[in-house]
C-alpha cells in the first residue's frame, strides 16, 4: 500500500508554520451584538445541560454536545456528516493537506465522513471549548435538493462560514425542548429539517448538492467509500473502487482526492489504523491481533504505519490514551466539528 505522505498530527501542530504542500484557511466569525449575545446564551445552555447531564435523560437523536475544560492535540478522528456550530474557543484541523483554524460563531459543514487530526487551542476553566452538532440525513438532503434548482460542482467537503441567527435559534430552540420532553417526538423533526435547509442554504450547500443530488458525480464518490468502509480489511485496488463507482479508474482517483483530500488507499490505510486503535482501546486484544483483525498482514508493518499516524508505537500510545481518559474530569462527547 502507499504510504501517507503528510505530516503526522504532532508534527503539524508543533509549528504553526504552514507546510509548503498544505492550504491554510483561517476564520473568524464577523458577529453583530445580538448574534454574540445569542452565541454566549447557548454556550451557558450547553455547559448547564452538559454538566448536569440532561442530554442523558430525554436524548434527541443525533444531537452533541460538547463542554471541555483542557487543551487536546493531535486528537484524531472520524468526522461525520453533520452541521454544528463553535460557541467559544478556537480549533485547529487537519483534513488530507488541508488546515482549517476557526473560533467562536463559526458554523461548520462536513459533507462527508473523513478522517482528521485536531487541537483545541488555549483551553482552560476559564476559557472552556463549547459547540454543539447535529448529523444531517442523507434522504432529507436529497429530498430537500430534489425540490432545489441550484446546481453545484464544489468540491471541498468542509466548510466554515459566520453562523446565522437563525442556526443558533434553531438550536436553541431543540435545547429548549429538553424541559419539555413529551415534546420532542413531535417538534424536534421539525426543527432537525429546518436545519437541513439552513445547511444548504450556507457555504456548505454547493458540496452537499455535489455529493447528494441524485445524478451528481460526488454521489459516486459516496457509494466507494461506503463500499471501502465495509470491506477496508480486504486488499482493494483503484481499479475496483472505480468500478463500484462506475468511474474509469483515472477519472475516480482524481474526484476522490479532489472530495477527500487523501488517495483513496490512503483513505483505507485510515480506516484501518482508526478501527485498530478502537479494538485496542476496548482491551481483549494486543497490537498483533489487531493488526491481523483490520486487514495488515505485517504487524512490524502495522506498527510503522500507526507511530507514523499516531504519533507512538501502538502499545505506548494505547496506554497513554487510556490514562488521560482515566484522569479526565470533562471529557470531550462531541467528534464533529
């Protein structure tokens, strides 16, 4: 398999000085006085609801929150497709060779699952990091685009743009119903949908219409990585990716990384080292079971591969994790944005 050829997540946010090869976005939200004042009245939302643990008792499907009192860096992960919005602190994220830094009333779109690397920036008790996300359904996109005379042919899968009064209300709004919980079967669809709209109607729009119209390209796109995240353990060639995506092999290579930033073995190589670190994180394996359960057939291989991504060989890595998990007073619940 290729080799990543990028920065791994600790060289990246050991220096803030841009790498030659990557895209540097930088935003920060312009807010007007009520905008602000919205922002800072969700964000106390969200700190009473998270430390008081009302999500847990009247949960709304797919809803996060996130409250975090301490600096992360290199965390990485898996962001889904959702829609979510940064009420205080500011985040640094690494997609492929991309970068984007963004801070408090940013509004983020992720247009489809990718793998990332991510700091939280100057955290404290004082200045905790808080947002809050919500998935987006593939069939209400679709259904919502389908109505929709806009055509796109954006390409950039994450999107960050000022975020509207009328995102924030909404998510208020959903918040609002945990005190009302016999509501909630009823309103919060509503309310969910309305967000859909909002999602489209922003910066992020164009790529969600690229990726989920029902005769765009992007769509194609999508159905080789759902096919590639149900068989990653497997050995796959450009070919057979192109052929699920009924794509000449050349023409797919290039619309996957123009969408993902990465090449598609690349892509898997991610999947794999991800889903190797969750079955060690849950215990009952070692390093070289793993790396045989996700499809390495070397676990010297294996080992290189993930020092390179993660930053640690995978048991010193694992062990580390597992104590800040333990010694962590706030953890972090939110993966998306």
């Amino acid at each position: 398999m290729e080799g990543l050829n990028m920065k791994t997540p600790e060289e990246w946010f050991a220096s803030d000085s841009a790498d030659p090869n990557c895209t540097v976005c930088e935003h920060e939200a312009e807010e007007s006085p009520s905008s602000r004042a919205l922002r800072l009245r969700l964000a106390d939302r969200v700190r009473e609801i998270v430390l008081n643990g009302a999500l847990d008792l009247h949960p709304i499907e797919g809803l996060h929150l996130s409250y975090i009192e301490e600096s992360v860096q290199a965390k990485n992960c898996f962001y889904r497709l959702s829609v979510g919005v940064i009420l205080r602190g500011h985040k640094r994220l690494m997609i492929g060779s991309d970068e984007y830094r963004y801070g408090p009333g940013s509004a983020i779109v992720t247009s489809i699952d990718m793998p990332t690397s991510y700091e939280l920036m100057n955290v404290s008790k004082e200045e905790p990091f808080v947002s809050l996300s919500i998935p987006l359904n593939t069939a209400t996109l679709a259904e919502l685009i389908q109505d929709d005379d806009a055509t796109s042919q954006a390409k950039s899968v994450f999107s960050v743009e000022p975020s509207s009064e009328e995102l924030m209300e909404d998510f208020y709004r959903l918040l609002a119903l945990l005190e009302k919980p016999a509501q909630i079967p009823l309103r919060a669809p509503l309310i969910i949908r309305d967000i859909h709209c909002l999602a489209l109607s922003g910066a992020g729009g164009d790529c969600l219409r690229a990726l989920y119209a029902p005769d765009a390209a992007g769509k194609r796109i999508r159905q080789a990585i759902r096919w590639l995240r149900d068989n990653y353990r497997s050995d796959v060639s450009i070919e057979r990716l192109a052929e699920v995506a009924n794509m000449a092999p050349s023409t797919f290579h290039r619309h996957f990384r123009e969408f993902t930033s990465l090449t598609p073995l690349q892509y898997q190589k991610r999947l794999r080292l991800y889903e190797a670190q969750q079955l060690l994180l849950n215990g009952g394996t070692d390093a070289n079971s793993a790396a045989y359960a996700v499809g390495y057939q070397s676990p010297a291989q294996f080992s290189r591969d993930y020092k390179r991504l993660f930053g640690e060989p995978p048991g010193r890595h694992i062990r580390g994790k597992l104590a800040r998990i333990q010694d962590a007073v706030v953890k972090p619940v939110l993966e998306n944005i």
